[in-house]
C-alpha cells in the first residue's frame, strides 16, 4: 500500500461524509453560496471580541526580538501564570502555573493527554452522541475506544458507564456542553461520576482519570453555569481552547491542566511536555500565547447564540422538529421522522439546507444542526426546514 | 502504570539528558546567565527580519472578522498558491497549491506525513548522526525506525542505505543541511540516492519515499546551494518550516510539498489532510499562515551565521579540536579527544559550557555546539573549549 492502510480505511469509510461535504460544494457553486444554507460546520461566525483585536495589535506592535522564539514546552511561564490564576476561580480549586500546559487547541490537547495516558489497548469510554475524532485521537496513541450510551435527554447514563469500566478501564472522556447535543451535565450527574470513578479506582487499583473536553465552556443560555470538573473528581485533566470563546479556531490555540492534586500531577505534566513534543506540536504558537494570556474569561457575546438558538428552536418547533432545548454550544440535535438520518440529510439538501448525519456522531436517527450562522440563514432556511417535514408527517 | 510505558522509558532513558539540563539551569543559577555559555540549544538568536515584523503588523492591521476561522485543512488556499510557485523555482520543479499543506513547523509536517504513509511495521530508513526526535515520530505512527551510519566527513553512504533497504522500508529519512553536523548532501549524491531508490522501488514492488526535512536549507555558507530534492526523485517529500529562515521556531509554522509526479499524490495529499486533522493539529496557524505567504525566500542575514561559524571554527581549530568546516546550518559537531563524549561534555560544563554530547543525535565521540548564539559567548568561551582540550592532549 502507498498510504498507511488505516488511513486508507478511514477515507474509505467517510466517503459520504466527503460525498455529502462535495454536494454542499456543487450545490453553493450551482446555486450561489448565499443561497445555500450551510448548518453543517462548527465554524463560529461572530467576529472575534474587539479585546482580542486590541490585544493582538498590542502585542504587535510591542514585541521585541525573541518574542517568537521557543519557550518551555508548557507554554510561557506568564501564560501558564494567567491561565492559572483564571482556572482556580473558574473549576474553585487553586492552580498553578505548573498545573497547565498550552496547546494547538483542544484537539492538541487531547493528543498530547492520551499519548501521555494510554498503554497499549487501555481502554478509553466515551459517552455518545459525540465528537467522532475522539475515536482517531484514542486510536492515535493505541488505545480502544470505548462508547456508551447517554440517556434519551442525552444527559450522563452512570449506570452504562459503570457498566463498562473494567480492568483496561484508563479514562472516561466527557464534553459538556456537547457536541452534538448542546446538552450540559449536572453537578450531580459529575459528582456521581467521580464517585463511581473513584470507587471504581479502587476497586481495580489503578487510577482512572476523567477526562473533560470542554471548548464550549463559556457558551451556555439562560444563565446557566457549567460545573467544574475539578470539584467532581481529582483525577481530572481539562483540555479546552479559545476557539469558541474568541472565535479564533483556525489559530490554534488552547491548553490542557491537571488538577492540582492529581495523585500522579508531576508525571503527568512532565509526561505531557515529553508528548507535545514528540507529536511535534514542539509548544503551543507563541504570539497566541501572548494574546489569550491577557483575555482569560473573555468571549464573544453568547447573547447572540442564545438568540440564534431561540429563534432556530421556534422554527423548528413550528415545522415539527423533535429535540429538547439545549442549554450550551451552538448545535441542535433534533430527531429525524424516518430512522435513516443520511437519507433525511439528503432530503434538506434538495432544499439547499446543509445539516450532518447523527450517524456521524453516533448518535443516528438525528441531525446535528450548527447554528453558528447569520440570522437570516436560519430564518430563511426554515420553510425549507418546513417542507421537509411535512413529507414525512 | 499512570502514565503510558513507553513515555516513562522515553523519561528515564533521557534522564541524563534532563540531568545536563539541570546542571545548566544551576549553573546559570549560580553564576548568572551570561557568565554561562550556553551552545546547547538550536533556538536562532537572530531576531526576524524587518520585513516578517512589518508584515505581521500589516495583516494584523487590516485583517477583517473571519481571519482567525477555519480554512480548508491543508491551509489558506492562496497561501498554499504563494509557497508553491516559490518552490517551484527553489526546487526546479512546476508546483500547485494542491502539491502543499500548510503545518506547524517541519516536526508536525513529519508526523502528518509519517502518519499518512506508515503502516505498523514499515521502516524509515534515516542516516546517522540524526535529529534523535525522529526516532519518536516513527514510532507514534507504528514505524520502526532504522539507522545506517553516514561517512567519516557525514556524507550520505550509499552503500550503507542499499544494504538497509528490504521488503519493509518505506522511506529514507534525510536532512541536509544536517543537524546536527551541518553537512549538505551533493546533488550527485542525491541523484545517486533517487536512482537506487527507484531502482528498489521497482525490485521490491512498492514505492520507497524519500522524506527530506529541510528547515536548514537557506542556512548554507559560501555561496553554496542545497540542491533539490524534487529533481533528483519524484516519490520524494518535502518538510521544513519557517523557525530558521525567520527566526520564529516558537510560532510552529511550516509546510510539507509532495513532489508533482508522485505516483500516489492525490491519496497522499488526501491522506495528509486526514492526518493532520486527527493528530489534533486541525491546520497550521492561520495567521501565521497569511504571514509568511508574502515572504517566501526570506531568510536572517545569513552572513551572520557565517561569521560565527568562522569565529568558531578558527578558535576551535586553535585549541585542537577536529572537525570538517560545516557548509550549513548553525552547529559544528568536533570529534572528541577521548570516546566518552558524556564526559567531554559535563569537562566543559566545568568551564561553563553548555554542549550536547554526540550520542544524543547517535554520533557518539563528537559534541554537537550550536553557534546560533552572541559573538561574545563565542569569543568568550574558547579559552575555556581549549583548557579542557588541553586536559586530554
């Protein structure tokens, strides 16, 4: 074989996702971008907050040499100093700057956790609907992936995940608010979750870490407030990133941290400075660094997702859609009438609408609707939305 | 085990490396950064160029909402289009955008790469002395890494790399300029090197790639140049990266550049875009990205890097060291006195010089002294490099 046959077989298998990916291409050509309804990237359309423009110049204009040269492999010092100091108020557990560790992102951040965790066929559990790159990131560094179901309001099913923790049990993943389902887990369903963790632990003498992916931290309606983690089990590691927050995805930029009193924090900060090296990520990007270290709590105005929300969550309602409200993120994860979610996605593209399959969350029987988009691409995507329900009324 | 096995051994076997680290944090500690000269570390001293500072600005300036979004996974398309038609003259040879994608740094573009082509088993064939991290980035893609010695004056040996190649080599991994011996490969070398690969390509029924890592290769002294890979093999790879040219290794952006007549390059070009998504880097930093595409062929004034070889060389030479003079590249990699070259070294440290023993890159019985450092810490330092040379005559 020329390429890898893994990989191969990854292209092989998401070819209708890139089908799918090239009939929203064929179809922005044929009919116009703006004609097309596009919900199936979680791009951010908000621009950037006018903070983090002001700070980018600031450091611009400011920096002198060696400001782009290599730093530590956690990050610089100041940085991981701010982002402490953030994160002890944020999770309620006093950091350090030694606690953290900048990355490319939260997909960064999770390749270089696992590549410090996993051993050969540890197994890694995973809660879906999902984020489908988790099972690449786990099978990136030899580990199983390992899914269990969520509840039918897609909150945390504790006995499935109890269920499945066994002697290769090496950590269970969670990403709340979620992707897909916009859904956010309860303190109570988390501190349950460290308990059964803990217990577990024990029960099997090794440690069991929770792992949280939480880049929508920040992006949560109605005054709601995501629980830390931290509070709920102290083998914990966060990763996240700015992404979301700053809407700047494509600068990849973020961080992992452990906590604090993690019985085995210095090997794992010091294993995770080895990996994020040897990945070759090196260090997180420099001038970035600088940027994000002055805008810890900074996010672009979530008032206007909650709006977007709201205003898809009528319509949708209008035409016949089935979902809970979600309280975070910006997607939508509505039932579809037939069970073959693909074929449902077909249909809305015949009405320019471009949406993804649940299937490829594992999560089928669903759309995944991203709402990061203009108003008047919901509002005028709705009668198509609309239509295609009736067909199947 | 808490953390994964195989990082811990990575950990421990590096120890002493760590150890030396140690012992020049303390004694930069005890006696004052600047009284300690510090060769140990490839982290160019000059700052960038006028022109990557204006530029940034530039962009910074005028750059609209949606610059730090998602692009397209092998990058800004016309950035792609900037570092292709700059390749083309570089390597000869008629490149497109759709030839390149965008990385963090040389080291993510050899993991995106490596991930792409490497199936569990297949070996990368890689001269010695080396760039030891590659070991590590074979290894994270299931490969096995294989070395063959170089010549006595570090130029490519042929015969070494035929008697290496079997049923299970996949690529041969060079770097020229070489770190850490700053040694560039002839063209007829690389020719030589293209034809027995094409030769073994066709007696083994499958394609042997020829990987080149260049991030050194505007790095050269006396009017040389590095010849191109791309004329001499069309199953060839380029990495390399923008850290040296500009000073700005902590910003982590490169490229890697499939040859245009590759065989498989479209699956490789697909594949790489799949790999670079799931290792977690997404894409290479956006604006990073928009930077560098309007300074292709820039480079720090490499007239500087010269006269600091010279002032090494000429002072080295003075004090009984042995060495070929290096026409690349910012390191000199002088024979030790006696085969412990761990033992040369912690000598120096005596003198408060901070080398890097040979073995780290399996050069064993050299030191590898990298002169991207202050003429002063050069001047300053060759009275201590020749007492402990003395100690061994």
């Amino acid at each position: 074989m020329t390429i890898a046959q893994k990989v191969r077989t990854v292209m092989e298998k998401s070819s209708w996702i890139r089908k799918m990916f090239e009939e929203g291409a064929r179809l922005k050509a044929q009919h116009g971008a703006k004609n097309v309804f596009d919900f199936s990237l979680g791009n951010p359309n908000l621009p950037p907050p006018d903070e983090f423009g002001n700070a980018l110049l600031d450091i611009v204009s400011t920096c002198g040499p060696g400001s782009h040269c290599y730093m530590p492999q956690p990050g610089h010092p100041q940085v991981c100093e701010s982002v402490a100091a953030y994160l002890s108020e944020e999770q309620g557990v006093a950091m350090e700057a030694a606690d953290v560790l900048m990355t490319c992102g939260a997909a960064g951040a999770l390749n270089v956790i696992l590549k410090a965790l996993l051993d050969p066929g540890d197994e890694v559990i995973v809660p879906t609907p999902c984020f489908v790159e988790y099972r690449f990131y786990v099978d990136n560094h030899g580990g199983e992936f390992r899914t269990v179901p969520s509840k039918e309001d897609f909150s945390l099913d504790l006995e499935a995940i109890e269920a499945a923790i066994n002697a290769k049990t090496k950590a269970v993943l969670i990403n709340s608010p979620n992707n897909p389902t916009g859904q956010v887990y309860s303190e109570e369903s988390l501190a349950a979750l460290g308990d059964l963790l803990a217990a577990k632990s024990r029960e099997l003498d090794r440690v069991i870490y929770l792992l949280s992916d939480e880049p929508y931290r920040k992006i949560v309606f109605d005054g709601q407030k995501v629980p830390s983690i931290f509070k709920a089990y102290d083998q914990s590691i966060v990763a996240t990133s700015y992404s979301k927050d700053l809407s700047i995805p494509g600068e990849r930029i973020g961080f992992t941290a452990v906590h604090p009193s993690a019985t085995y924090k210095e090997e794992i900060m010091a294993a995770m400075a080895l990996t994020i090296r040897i990945l070759g990520f090196v260090n997180a990007p420099s001038l970035m660094q600088r940027v994000v270290a002055d805008l810890q709590g900074l996010s672009v105005d979530i008032d206007i997702y909650q709006r977007k929300r709201d205003l898809l969550c009528n319509g949708l309602t209008d035409a016949g859609y089935e979902f809970d409200v979600p309280p975070g993120a910006f997607y939508l994860f509505p039932k579809t009438p037939i069970e073959d979610d693909v074929a449902f996605v077909q249909e809305l593209q015949k009405e320019l609408i471009l949406t993804v399959p649940g299937s490829g969350f594992l999560g089928p029987g669903h759309i995944r609707i991203a709402y990061c988009v203009d108003d008047d691409t919901i509002v005028n995507a709705l009668p198509g939305f609309k239509r295609v329900m009736q067909r199947f009324k």
